[in-house]
C-alpha cells in the first residue's frame, strides 16, 4: 500500500469482497482511488486505477499495496525507509505527494500525484484512503480550475472530492450531512453557503445560510426558513436548479430586474444582506427527485465564480445529494419504524399502589421493525399481568407476529384465571397452528396485593432474559426461577411458576435481551453492568430511573430493546 508492511504472504487471507457501498463511494471519486486495510493490503480498488495501472482489481485484492505499487523513477523497487507515503500511513495521518511512481502491469512505472487519509468503512477507523492522479495527463485545454485568487491544483480539487465523499457519506442524519457540506466548501471555495431545500410536501425551505467569519462559521438565521414555491418557468438561476435543469452563475444584477416570483424576491433580498458579488447556483439531484439546491457565494473573497468553477461544484453537490438522499430515506424509514411500533405498543394501566415506566428504542437500522414488546393489563381476578417478550426476526413479519402473540395472550389471560404457567402453555399451543410466529421468549407474570397490603409475585419464563428485582436500599438480584423453553418449539412440556413477595419500594425491571447483549461482550457481562447500574439508581424516581438506565446500559448492539419497569409502595399496608 500506500504504507504497508509487505509481508508477502498474507494477503490471500484478506481476499473478502469488498462493500458495494464502498466501491460506489471510490467510483464517484472520478479518478484512480483504492483502499487498504490496517496492514496496508488491498481492499477496495476503483475502475480508474484499474486503468491506469492496467491491472484488474481482482488481482490487486489483499496483496500488500507497497510492494505490489510503490516504485523508485526508473521502476525499481522503492525501499520501505525512503517512501513517504508507507511512513504517513503508518503514523495514521493525512499526507500527499507531488511526485511518486507506482508499477503498472506491464512493468513500465506511472508518475503520479497522491494524497492519502484514514477513511471510515463499517464505521471502524482502521482503513486508509488512497487517492492518485496520473502526472501523464494532459489538463484539457481551457480549463481554468481558479476558485480564488490563487489557482486551486488539481491535487487539491481531487482531494476535495475525495474529502467530501468520505465526510458526507459516513452520516446518515440530515442536519449532520448538511453542516458537512458547508464546512468542507467554506472558506475554501467561497464564504457564503445557501442551501435550499425540497420537502416531501414540495415546499421550498432555506434551511442554511452560513457565511464566514474569521475563523468561524456563523448561520445567519434571519435568512433562513420557507420560501415560496418554486415557478414552473422562470429562467431565473435559483428556480431553474431547484427544478433540476442546470446549474447557473449569478451576481446581484441578476435580481435586479423586476421580479418573476416569489423566489426571486428571496434571491434579491439574499443578495442585498449578505453582499454577495458573484455565486454559483447548482441542483441538488437525489436518485429519484430534487432535493434542493446548493448556492455558493462569495463577497469579500476575492475572485469570481466562473463556467470553468461550475463542474467541480457540480460533483461535489453530486456526492452530497447521494448522502441526502440515503439520510432522507433513512430517517423516513425510521420515522415509520417508531410510529408503527409506538401503535402497536399499549398504554399501561393504573393500579392504584404500584408505578409502572415503560419504554422502547428501536434497532439502529430504521427498516428494522422489532419484535420486542412489553404489555400490562389488569385481570378479571383484581391481579394485574406483566409480560415482556421477544418475537424472533426484526422485519414487518416480526411486528406483526408480537402484535397477534400479544392479542392471544390478553384473551387467554383475561378468560382462564389459571397461574401463569398455565397461560403460557395454551399459548404455546397455539403458535403453530394459528400466529405466523416461528419462535419466541416471554417473560409473563401476574401481580396481586395479598390481605396483608403486601405485593405478591408469581410469573413463568419462556426462555427470557430473567427479571431483575432492585430493593430500595440498592440491592439487586436476578429471579432465575420459573425457567423454561421459549415459545414454538413444539414440545409440549409442562411449565413452573415461581412466586415471591416484593418488598416495599422495590423496583421490578421486565426487559429483552438488547439491553444486555452487544457484540464483544458476554452475557454474563451484560447482566452484571445491568444489575449494577439498576442498583445505583433504586433511589431515583420511576421515570427517571428508567431513562438513566437506557442512557447508561444500553449497548451499542444491534437490537431493538423494550423495558418495562414496576414500583411497590414504600410501605406495606398502603
């Protein structure tokens, strides 16, 4: 690699397919770019190397990229101690090269240009980037890559793109996409950014104007918010890139004129505030919509935007619209994930005497619908039901299938006041033959208050992560009784109840098994840090200690988690 430590003989180890989306992402990039992992070994290579080094990426795949690439002028091997781009990657820092010579296949050398960074891939730091343009390349002639009043290098403009690919695409939140965005074009290419975008009600919203102030970006609030919409035939450059046509240069003499829409009002009075001299005006195009527009404008920086500045916005607008769009649908998705969960998902009871804080977080993937649930519901005994469960699989199958578990154990609950063992038993019958559920964990149980004032617990587990009881005093332990296979084996064995009195001003922790289990971590340990942190936290009001509890515990796992917590009184005969 750029840097590794040439071993020889590892890299047939390493010869995993590379992510598509990472492979997407060293396309965009627009000339040759590869990625190494931590030991310097091919990872990733981009259809632009391929040519220029005339070498197939499948070949180039796992094979130590400093000795495989890194040559002296005359094509002879560069010593390890005498390349600056191994040294750079070692030390995990950027760093380019005016100069340098990598190996193409048929054994000539390729003079090139080379800029390096550790880049994310899986979210983990630990590859690096490698961006590097043939020096035998003539520049088309006219181009003019000036964006200030020194010329911007060629090796600057591809490490810009190669930037903004990796800051923007390794955030799937819209705002964070946004203030990427601008912080990687101010102050280089300008010192005002407007971006105007699209909602999904086709409304126009400015949702940035930044500019520069010393060595600070500042938003300029009071020219941000809705805008009119956008006109269906104005020539004007705003409304033309919010339509998606093309991209425009503008200066305060374009709206001058007498305006043709209400954009174009806004545009003047942009202008007149911020006294911008000369912007650039480009779209915002998703995969299947405009997204807005992107608007760079500069007023004290010296220089003007010119036709020859236009595609190299254009590209940068280009990988941040690709970033948009995912973050968009990402948090959509999300956004429909917690609304359909939070529907199917019950309000509590009252029950005079107890407390109860429920809560749920969904799975960090938004399209990942759970099959966590809790629910409590009161008995025609006087008793009150607790249950908290876990329907294998986290898709819409998943969600649906823990609403008709959830149903079908109300009604046998509600009709047959047997033990909770028994209930559960019934409901075991009848998964097979009735629900679309293949397996599934419960924990359910049954609180009643005794003659005495006390609060008595029975419950039976179905393969669940076992409850936790917490007295006021902060002594917690594990009720591991009353355990048994979970739900859709189609083993028809009997199940145990087990029972205990709960002390006054105990607090009873029902959850699932995201709240424990993470990668890199036994259970074992996930339930220690639960017991301890629950422990810590007995002296806290209910909804306070549950909220300390999810901020605290969870991990950064793959799962969505459901919580259920309930309080006795602090005195027995209340």
């Amino acid at each position: 690699m750029a840097g590794g430590e040439g071993t020889g003989t590892g890299h047939e180890e390493s010869r995993e397919a590379p992510r598509p989306q990472l492979l997407e992402a060293l396309e965009i990039i627009g000339t040759g770019a590869y990625v190494v992992d931590e030991q310097g070994r091919v990872a990733a290579v981009n259809t632009r190397a391929e040519e220029l080094l005339g070498r197939r990426a499948a070949d180039m795949a796992g094979q130590d990229a400093h000795d495989l690439l890194h040559r002296g002028p005359h094509g002879e091997q560069l010593p390890a101690t005498r390349c600056a781009m191994r040294l750079a990657f070692h030390a995990g820092r950027p760093a380019q090269g005016e100069l340098d010579y990598f190996a193409r296949a048929d054994g000539s050398v390729l003079p090139v240009s080379w800029l390096i960074a550790p880049c994310a891939v899986d979210g983990h730091d630990t590859h690096t980037l490698v961006v590097f343009h043939s020096r035998e390349q003539a520049q088309p002639a006219g181009t003019h890559p000036v964006l200030s009043a020194e010329p911007m290098s060629e090796l600057e403009r591809l490490a810009l793109l190669a930037e903004t690919t990796t800051q923007v695409t390794s955030t799937l939140n819209v705002d964070e996409t946004l203030r990427r965005l601008v912080a990687l074009v101010l102050p280089r290419l300008a010192d005002w950014a407007v971006i105007d975008l699209i909602t999904e009600h086709e409304e126009v919203w400015r949702t940035s104007v930044v500019h520069v102030d010393g060595d600070s970006l500042v938003h300029r609030e009071d020219l941000e918010g809705p805008m009119p919409p956008v006109p269906e035939e104005s020539p004007m450059p705003l409304s033309r890139a919010l339509r998606g046509v093309a991209s425009a240069l503008a200066g305060p003499e374009t709206y001058q004129r007498a305006p043709d829409s209400g954009i174009a009002v806004e545009q003047r009075r942009l202008f007149d505030a911020t006294g911008i001299r000369s912007a650039a005006i480009v779209p915002l195009r998703g995969t299947r919509e405009v997204l807005g527009a992107l608007t760079l404008g500069r007023a004290d920086k010296p220089g003007e935007f010119s036709t020859f500045d236009l595609p190299l916005i254009e590209d940068i607008a280009r990988r941040a619209s690709l970033a948009l769009d995912n973050a968009r649908l990402y948090q959509r998705q999300r956004a429909v994930a917690e609304t359909m969960q939070n529907h199917l998902l019950p309000q509590m009871p009252r029950v005079p005497g107890l407390q109860m804080a429920v809560r749920y977080l969904p799975a960090p993937d938004a399209s990942q619908v759970g099959g966590d649930w809790y629910d409590a519901f009161s008995l025609s005994d006087g008793a009150t039901a607790l249950a908290v469960g876990d329907v294998v699989g986290h898709d819409l199958e998943a969600a649906a299938g823990m609403a008709q578990l959830r149903n079908m154990l109300r009604a046998y609950a509600w009709s047959q006041q047997q033990p909770a063992s028994r209930i559960v038993e019934r409901l075991d019958e009848a998964i097979m033959p009735i629900t679309d559920v293949s397996m599934a964990t419960l924990v359910f149980a049954r609180v009643i208050r005794t003659e005495e004032g006390a609060w008595r617990l029975s419950w039976t587990n179905a393969g669940h992560p076992p409850p936790l009881l917490v007295t006021r005093d902060g002594l917690a332990h594990y009720l591991t009784d009353g355990h048994s296979l979970l739900l859709g084996t189609g083993l028809n064995a009997s199940r145990p109840d087990a029972t205990v009195l709960l002390p006054p001003g105990c607090t009873l922790l029902l959850y699932t098994d995201g709240l424990i289990e993470a990668p890199g971590r036994t259970l074992d340990e996930g339930m220690d840090r639960l017991r301890q942190h629950a422990a810590s936290l007995a002296h806290r009001p209910l909804p306070s200690f549950a909220d300390q509890l999810l901020r605290r515990v969870r991990p950064p796992g793959l799962d969505d988690v459901a919580l259920l917590a309930l309080r006795t009184p602090r005195r027995a005969d209340v």
